[in-house]
C-alpha cells in the first residue's frame, strides 16, 4: 500500500515536469504574438519580418504549438552578389570615363545643342548639331542604364542580407561584413492551434504556419526572425 501511495506521488511530478518543459519556440511565439497585439512595433520589428495589425488583421489570443519541423540549411554567401556590383561599378565608371572623353572632344557643338534644346526645341539643327544631338542622346540613355545597373545590382545585395543582418546584429557584435561572410540560412516551421481574434472581436480557431529563419556563419548563431506567416 505504501508503495503504491508513493507511486501516485511520483507521477503528477512527472506530469508538470513533461508539462512545463515548453521548447524555446512558445515563449518566443508568446512574446511575439503579445507585443503584435499590443502594437508593440519596436519589438515586433526587432523578432520578424512581418508583422499582425490588430485594428486591420486581428490577434492572437491563445495558441499552442502542434508540430516543430525540422530544420533546412542552406549554404549563404554574398561573393557574387559583391562581385555582381563591383563589376557594375567598373563598367559604369569605363563608361563614364569615355563618355567625358567624348564631351571635351565634342564640347563646342554639345553646348551649342543643349542651349536649342533649351531656348527652342524646334529650331532646325545643322547637319553637324543633329548629329551631335543623336550621339549625346545615346550617351544620356547610356548614363541613365549603367547607373541602374548599378543601383540594382546594390539593392540585390541589400535585399539578400536582409535576414543576415538582422538574424546577426545583437549587442557587442560586430556588424556584418558581407564581403567575408559565409555560413547558411536555417529554417524551419512551427505549426501553431491559434485562437484569433479579427477587428471586430469575432473569435475563431485557425492553424498558422510559422516561418522562424535565422543565419549561421563566421563563428555566429544569430537570433530567429518570422519570415512568413500563413493562414492568418
């Protein structure tokens, strides 16, 4: 009988101990739910890349996890990105470079042509102003190409270490340098039971996916950011 008793005492203590054992995922699914419906922007900005408007989406009023997938690795650098732009920039500058070659050796006419342009744009051209004007258009529509090129191939590099950047940046680290960067982009999904809440305080149950990502590399586990939620 003794031991029995002592058996029913042994297994509630299991069952807390199995209960409050929660993965690091639903405490921080928690602060990020709360701090979305509190509009909490410093903070949601800080832990995804989405966010949940209560006044327009809804809220989160409870959830719990139902499934944790397991993670992905995907190699990440930047090389050819930064290679991408640096061969823009020479271009771009080759181009510049006998595009002003060609103004000093054709400044004269050029002046002349720009000042028509400006004064009368319908006067008659010489045979030696139209062809200048033909040329110095074409050498504008070049100017205006190569410094979108440029600027592309810089935005793609902004766009891709978004996630580095962010998943990395934490205090006392350095900041990152994608130049010398390598690692790799984890991910996994966190599928969630949720209790949600819409604008006008309708309640209804709904499955969300949850995207964490985060990035890996140079010595460095970052932070995990949401990347995407599906099913709101």
């Amino acid at each position: 009988m003794k031991k029995l008793a002592a058996a029913l005492l042994l297994v509630p203590a299991t069952i807390i101990v199995v209960g409050c054992s929660r993965p690091p995922e639903q405490q921080f699914l928690t602060q990020y739910f709360r701090a979305a419906k509190a509009r909490d922007n410093t903070t949601v900005g800080r832990m995804a890349a989405v966010e949940i408007d209560p006044r327009t989406q809804g809220s989160i009023e409870d959830f719990s996890i139902t499934t944790i997938g397991e993670e992905t690795r995907i190699p990440l650098t930047f090389t050819p990105l930064i290679e991408a732009e640096a061969k823009a920039k020479e271009t771009e500058q080759a181009f510049l470079k006998t595009k002003i070659e060609y103004q000093n050796a054709n400044i004269k006419l050029i002046e002349e042509v720009l000042k028509i342009e400006q004064m009368n744009p319908t006067a008659k051209l010489t045979p030696a102003q139209e062809k200048i004007k033909l040329e110095w258009n074409t050498w504008r529509e070049g100017i205006s190409a190569h410094a979108k090129a440029t600027a592309s191939a810089t935005a793609a590099i902004k766009a891709a270490t978004g996630l580095a950047e962010a998943s990395l940046t934490q205090p006392g680290q350095p900041a990152l340098d994608p130049k010398t960067f390598s690692g790799e982009t984890v991910t996994k999904d966190v599928v969630v039971a949720a209790t949600f809440k819409s604008p006008d305080g309708m309640t209804v149950a709904k499955t969300l996916t949850v995207t964490i990502e985060r990035v890996a590399g140079n010595g460095r586990e970052g932070r995990p950011i949401i990347m995407k939620i599906a099913g709101l």
